[in-house]
C-alpha cells in the first residue's frame, strides 16, 4: 500500500513510501476482496496533501495512512448481493493497494463494453475527469451552436482539458483553442484531437499568442490552471463571457486560499464585462453522471472524442507517477497500471 510521509508545498517522490503488508482474507458481509487493474492520479490529490483542502468533501490525506484516490478493478471474493466474482468495479474512493478489501457502497459496477475493453478509460475520458469536462462546458459554459463562439482551455492537454476541448468542438465552438505546456502537446491538441489552435504558455507571449490564435475574442474559457495565464485569457474575454472554474493547478503548490484570489485587473475586467466566473463541482450533479457516462462512451466509441493516456506500470510509480503529473509530464490522463 502506497502512504504519505510528510507534507511540503512541492511534492516529490520522496513523500510517498510503499509498505508490504497482508489483506486480510475475511470478508464482511457487504464487503468484496478487489484487485486492482488501474489507479488514477489528479491534480486535485494536491490539496488532499494540505490539512485544509479547500473543499468540504475532500479530506485530507492522512500521514502514514495509505492514500486513496480513483481507481479500477475486478472482484475477486464477495460477500455481497449487488457484485459477484469478475465484475469491474470502480470507486472515487480506492486505497493505492494491489489488492484491497472494500464495502460495497463504495463500489460502483462498470460494464467493459462501455469503453470497448479499455477499463482505463474509466479513470479519465468516460469517468470523473470526462463527466468533469462534459458537465463543466453543458452546466457553465453556455456554448451555443451557430453562435459563432471561441472557447479557450488552459491545461488542455490534460485528462479534462483534453475532452472539454474536443466537447467544445462537438457542442458548436467555431473555435476551440488549447493552452498547454509543449510543442509536442501542442502537436497533439491540433493534429490528433482538432483544436484549431494551440498556445505554448512556456514560449513567447501568451497574451500575443492568444490574439493571434483568437482574432474575434475569446467568449468561454475552461480554466484548469489559475494565475497569470488565466488572467491573459479573462483579459481578452468578449462581454457576457463565461469562466468555467474547473482548477487552479499553477497555485496548488502555494499557500492560498481555493479559488486563488483574483489580481485587481482580473477582478475589474469580470466585473466591467459582465463574466460570469463560477467554481465548477462536477460532485454537485450526481443527477447527471449516469446520462453524462453513457454521451461520453458513446462519443468515444463513435470516434468523436478521442482519448490520450500516459500509463506508467507498478505501484511503486505512484509517487513518481503523481509528481510527474504535477508537473506536465503527462499528455492526456496519467494512469499507473497495477496489474493485468
């Protein structure tokens, strides 16, 4: 099982250990003995390293206790009436074990030909991160088809980036361009998942590169990463625009408050434009999720979304895996694969 030893505002591998121990092999009644396939790490598993997350429903992670998060698998015992032995699981809620015991309240069933085999996908593109984006542009983007609207996504080469995007696309954005931190990303937004445009925030201007990519203005931006990238993005914003709050992963390694606080140009350039900015919790539309699952596999299956994955294999990468995505290394959803 995979633990954290100690809290810094900069993450490094370091802070994790991995520890052998035994499952027991007594099951509850309600319980199932899981293996897991594939686990999931998410920026939002940075502000679980603080002892106030900024979130009512998300606890911290606790030192020396092993760390939960997304994850995948298959039941192997069970002890219960809804799940029997091989059915996939998935769970918001799963400890970075290789094998875990788990209530089956916390289990959800997944069925394997939602996503054409690839159980992955359930950690990123048909799972929360895709429901994040889907719900994210349906509920506070307002994108409307023929409206001839530019939508901007900051962080967009990854796992919800990525498929805000291509939804933006898909729902009527004459424009859908990515913001991300590579030439090689941004190579991927255009030519494999049909941006029309993207911005390397690590060369040149951004708010220059913006203009040229956005010569009518920028109408709703799906904002993943915060500080002064969001506020070159808000800058160019049209009247009656609207912010997606969705994440703020370029302040998460600072001692902020959640949302960061605005610069006074920010602040006035929402107020004097009338933009709208709401925080974004995809948790607030469980109503949604189950009809959101299947629009999204279907987009998957039909070719109109497609999905980047950077696996790495082992549980002992979880640490490395999770710093890594902290960073950028990842394009699309990074996923660590526990076993076969």
């Amino acid at each position: 099982s995979y633990k954290v030893t100690r809290l810094i505002f900069l993450p490094v591998p370091g802070h994790f250990r991995v520890e052998e121990a035994i499952v027991g092999p007594f099951l509850k009644e309600g319980q199932v003995l899981v293996r897991t396939l594939f686990l999931s790490v998410d920026p939002y598993m940075r502000c679980r390293m603080n002892e106030d997350t900024g979130a009512e429903y998300l606890a911290p992670w606790g030192l020396s206790e092993c760390v939960d998060g997304g994850g995948v698998g298959v039941v192997e015992l069970s002890r219960c009436d809804g799940l029997s032995v091989d059915d996939m699981v998935t769970s918001f809620n799963w400890h970075w074990q290789t094998q875990c015991l788990m209530d089956e309240k916390l289990l959800q069933k997944v069925e394997p030909q939602l996503v054409d085999g690839h159980i992955s996908y359930f950690l990123g593109a048909v799972g929360m991160p895709g429901l994040t984006a889907l719900l994210g542009v349906r509920e506070k983007g307002h994108v409307t088809d023929g409206a001839n609207q530019t939508m901007v996504v900051s962080g967009a080469a990854g796992a919800c980036g990525s498929v805000a995007g291509q939804i933006g696309r898909v729902d009527g954005c004459t424009r859908v361009v990515g913001i991300c931190g590579s030439d090689e990303k941004c190579r991927v937004l255009v030519e494999d998942l049909g941006f029309s445009a993207a911005v390397n925030y690590r060369q040149g201007d951004v708010a220059t590169a913006l203009k040229e990519s956005c010569p009518n203005g920028v109408d709703v931006y799906f904002d993943n990463v915060g500080g002064p990238i969001s506020d070159a993005v808000i800058a160019q914003m049209n009247n009656d625009g609207h912010v997606i709050l969705c994440g703020q992963i370029s302040q998460y390694n600072k001692d902020v408050p959640y949302p960061p606080p605005l610069c006074d140009e920010t602040r006035e350039a929402l107020k004097s434009k009338n933009i709208t900015r709401e925080r974004f919790t995809v948790l607030n539309y469980m109503e949604k999720h189950e009809a959101g699952i299947i629009q999204l596999s279907q987009w998957v299956r039909e070719g109109q979304i497609k999905v980047l994955e950077t696996v790495v294999n082992g549980i002992e990468n979880m640490g490395v895996a999770f710093c890594s995505m902290m960073k950028g290394g990842n394009i699309g959803k990074q996923i660590i694969k526990i076993s076969d």
